[in-house]
C-alpha cells in the first residue's frame, strides 16, 4: 500500500472505533498477532516502521 491508502485505513478504524464507543456496538475484531504487536508499540510509545508488509498480504 502506499501513503494515501495506509492514511485511508487509518481513518476507517478510527471511525469504527468512534462508532464503537458512541453505540450499542460492540466490536468483533480479533487480536490477532499482528493487530498485538501495533498496540504494544503504541503503548510503549515506541512506533517502528515498517518497511514490509508483515500482515503476509
């Protein structure tokens, strides 16, 4: 992916997460080994870029 499409997912799971919060919603996203290892590097404040794609995509 590039920039603009890395920016567009983004933007979608942020307003999942809006709606999530704002409703009745609960979410059924799994967390997977992947989705792990982007919240542990969020909380540690430590983000890391990747320069491949690790999803195996």
């Amino acid at each position: 992916m590039n920039v603009d499409q890395h920016l567009k997912v983004a933007q979608w799971h942020i307003e999942q997460a809006r709606l999530h919060a704002t409703s009745q919603h609960t979410c059924g996203c799994p967390v997977n080994e992947h989705y792990q290892k982007i919240i542990d590097e969020i909380e540690s404040g430590k983000v890391e870029e990747e320069l491949v794609c690790s999803t195996g995509n």
